[in-house]
C-alpha cells in the first residue's frame, strides 16, 4: 500500500502543479501537521482518497474551518485495511499556544490510550505532529521532540512512526529515515511517499 505523508510547508507538486497521475496509486493520506485546511480538502478531493491528520502547533484555523472530508485522529486509534494506526497532535510547550504540551501531557495522553492498544495488540503506525526526543529534533524549546513518544516505541514497537515539525531538505530519501530499534522513525517534511507491507 502507498501512503502519502504531508507537513509543514505547501508544495507546487501538490497545488499549482498538481498532477494526480503522479500519485494514482496512493491509497491514503496522512497529515502531520502545520498545513492549511483548505489544502488537505484539495489534495484529499484529487486524490479521492482518505485523509487522516493531526493538527501542527500552528493550526489554529482548524478549530473553526478543519479540512472538509478528512478526519482527526488525534487521540485516536484508527484500523485502514489491516493499518492499526493511532495520532497525536502539537508540540512541546514553548510560548503558551493552544496545541503545544509539556511532556507530562502528552505522556497522560498515551497513558489515556493504553487499554485500547493493549486490547487491539498495539499499533502499526503512528502519525504526530512533532518527532521523539532526540531523532530528528532540535534543541530549541519548539522543537524539541517529546520524550514520551521514545517510551511508545519502546512498548509498543510500531512498525512507523511518521512526523513533521522538523525542516529539512533531503537529497535521498533515505535520509528521512532513522531506525529505533524495528521501528522506522520518519520526517514526512513537505511530502513523502512511503510503501507499506500489511496483511
């Protein structure tokens, strides 16, 4: 299955230049974050495919005007044809904005969520907004990662762990890719078509 990964910054590839041929064979859309609404509602109406997202430490206009036809997975557990995939939205607290957490909350947040990935048998993928704490962050108080997320890891060893909140440019894909242990750990920044083997 392909799935296309978005964040962060608005892409000619995905809005003046659209070319839907280029990404036919996409079966679902994920959005990490920091994006207009208005450009998730056109990427997921080209494409004709479902679109799951968390919201960015920006993504204030989602609260009144959220993306039409996709859906918010924030705190969420969602199965996409064999998928288990679970969200959680913002950054780490740098300035008292409406979606950024200390790490104390976000850790509740994924303590909220145990019985249900205990009881499903834990999660294949998880999509986030901002990265785990040291792979791929920064060491400014916005982009730091949570260190929450390297303890979801370690319990529940999904097989991907896509995020945003971090800008980079890459010359080889690859270089988005960071292995914790059986997990791929990935910067989805501006977009990234990853291949997926499920059952």
């Amino acid at each position: 299955m392909k799935i296309l990964g978005i964040s962060d910054i608005v892409v000619p590839e995905l809005s003046e230049r659209f070319d839907s041929r280029s990404f036919d064979d996409v079966e679902l859309v994920l959005s990490c974050g920091d994006l207009p609404p208005e450009y998730l509602t056109s990427i997921r109406e080209q494409l004709d495919a479902p679109l799951y997202y968390v919201r960015g430490n920006h993504d204030i206009r989602y609260k009144s005007s959220p993306p039409v036809g996709c859906v918010n997975i924030h705190q969420r557990r969602i199965t996409f044809k064999g998928l288990r995939m679970m969200g959680l939205e913002g950054s780490r607290w740098y300035n008292g904005g409406p979606i950024q957490y200390r790490d104390y909350q976000m850790r509740q947040m994924i303590w909220r969520m145990m019985p249900g990935l205990w009881f499903s048998g834990g999660v294949d993928l998880v999509i986030t907004h901002a990265p785990p704490r040291h792979i791929h962050d920064a060491e400014d108080r916005c982009h730091r990662g949570f260190d929450s997320f390297l303890k979801l890891i370690s319990r529940f060893k999904p097989r991907y762990f896509i995020h945003g909140h971090i800008h980079a440019r890459f010359t080889d894909p690859s270089q988005r890719v960071t292995l914790v242990g059986d997990t791929r750990v990935i910067n989805t920044f501006a977009f990234h078509v990853l291949e997926v083997d499920h059952e």
